[in-house]
C-alpha cells in the first residue's frame, strides 16, 4: 500500500519507494483471475441462473467489478446471459473443459497419493475398492510398513456384506438400488462375527450415513479389522470406497473414530481430486 507523509509548504508529497505488497500478491495470486473463478463456481451451483445484483451480493464484489467480469467470462464461453430473465448462468466452455478433465482421470491414479498418504497417518494398509454385484472388488493397495499386515491382491473379490468397503458404498446408493442388493445377498457367514443377517446389515448402514464410515469388525477374517468411507462422482454416486485394514492389535476401539476420521478426510480428498459431489447428509458436517 502507498504511504503518504505529512507535506511541508512547498514541496511534493514524498512516497513510500517500496510499496507493501498485498497478501494476494505475495501467494502469486491475480485477484481478477480469483475472482472471475469464483464468479464460474457460484454459478454451477446455482443452474437457474442469478441476477447481476444476486452475484454482487452474494460475492461482495462492486456490482461494475462483477459485471466487467462476467462480460469477459460471456465473451470466452463461460458463462451466458439471458436477456429475457437478466440471469447469467455457467456456459458451454465450462463444461467443455470440465469434459476434458472427465475423459482424462483414472480413479486409481487419483487416488494412489491419498492412500498413501493415509496408510502413512494411519500405518496401516490402504485399500481403493469398487462394487461388482454382491461383491467388492479391490483395485489397488498401499501396504503398511509393519510386518504384521492386512494384504488383497488388486482383482481380489470379496462377499460386500463382510467387507467396511461394501457397507460404505450401498449404504450410500439410492433406497431402490439398495433394497435391491440387499434382497439378493446371501449372508454367509465368513467369521463368527459377520452380520448374517438383513435387519443387522441395515442398522450399521444407517450408522454409516452418521459417521462417514463403515466398519469391519472381524466380520471377514478374525483378528482383522477395516474401516471405509465411500467416494462420489461428480452425480453424487457412491463409485467406490477407501479403506484401511489391519490387525485387531493396532486397532483396538478407543482408535476407531481416530482412524475413521483420518479414513473420512481421505475419503473426501479423494472425492474433491477426481472431481465428485460429497452429499451433505453422509457424515459429520465440515
């Protein structure tokens, strides 16, 4: 910011030689880019479209800064204006290059920095999983560093209802698709543990729409426990589910939440780097 001294009778306003620069500049940001980016965003998520004087407000932005601003962003294609209704609306650029990022991401690779990130916090084996009919089927692992460790081969399929990674995916799809599923498992009993059961699986689904994750608590193998939350797409569509997995040991109850937050963060990261919808009624609020 330019600083001003006191003037004396006569001479001209002497300056401060070395502006401060502002917060903005310093993290290499353009405030104009910022903003009109911002403008893009509260626009998807309002498809009726809005007023000029609903943006400004909404954005605490001059209504000229953000008319000027839009005018640009009509110009390149992202975003119109209707001339009738006086609402401005995200334009057919948006979804163009939204289309290019969609046909270029690969869940797996989106999600190998995350997993790994989280068998690290964790220390335990991170596991990416996606429902094949009555089954989860693991596509890639992240091993922990112990010695002792929970280990899927990638392709490995496994009965959903024994599974967190299951649990944590159907209980977030619609009520047909899951009524369905549910109708259709046989609940077999993999450990003395396993909800075999219908109206047992469908208590701890609704647990996991109020925690953010699911849990295996021995109901695969003996002495193993899991903990998954699941990942949407940009629909909002449960499409797979991270999870960790390790020994009843190093995963004994007072650590469940713990693990299960750090599993939901992950989870959520995941969801927001390959372009997904987090629905707000799954999970705490943040």
């Amino acid at each position: 910011m330019t600083t001003i001294e006191p003037q004396k009778a006569g001479q001209a306003p002497a300056v401060d030689a070395k502006p401060k620069k502002s917060a903005s500049s310093q993290t290499g940001q353009v405030q104009s880019l910022v903003k009109a980016l911002r403008l893009m965003r509260l626009l998807a998520d309002n498809p009726a479209g809005m007023s000029l004087k609903e943006v400004s407000a909404t954005t605490a932005m001059p209504a000229s800064t953000t008319h000027r601003l839009l005018s640009t962003l009509q110009q390149e294609g992202f975003v119109r204006f209707d001339r009738e209704l006086m609402h401005w609306s995200i334009g057919v650029q948006a979804f163009s290059v939204g289309y290019a990022f969609l046909q270029d991401r690969d869940l797996v690779r989106v999600a190998k920095a995350r997993m790994t990130a989280l068998m690290e916090t964790s220390g335990e084996t991170a596991n990416l999983s996606i429902l094949d009919g009555a089954n989860i089927v693991y596509l890639a692992q992240v091993a922990s560093r112990q010695m002792m460790r929970a280990m899927s081969t990638p392709g490995q399929r496994v009965p959903l209802h024994c599974t967190a990674a299951g649990k944590a995916i159907i209980a977030c799809l619609p009520t047909k698709s899951k009524e369905q599923i549910l109708s259709r498992l046989h609940y077999m009993p993999m450990t003395p543990h396993t909800l075999t059961e219908r109206a047992s699986l469908q208590q701890h689904l609704a647990q996991v729409l109020v925690r953010g994750y699911a849990l295996d608590d021995e109901e695969h193998a003996l002495g193993l426990r899991c903990i998954a939350s699941p990942v949407f797409d940009e629909n909002g569509a449960a499409i797979a589910a991270i999870s960790i997995s390790g020994p009843l040991a190093r995963m004994a109850d007072g650590d469940l939440d713990t693990m299960g937050g750090c599993v939901l963060d992950a989870a959520r990261a995941v969801t927001r780097d390959y372009g997904g919808l987090w629905p707000s009624q799954i999970g705490p609020t943040v």
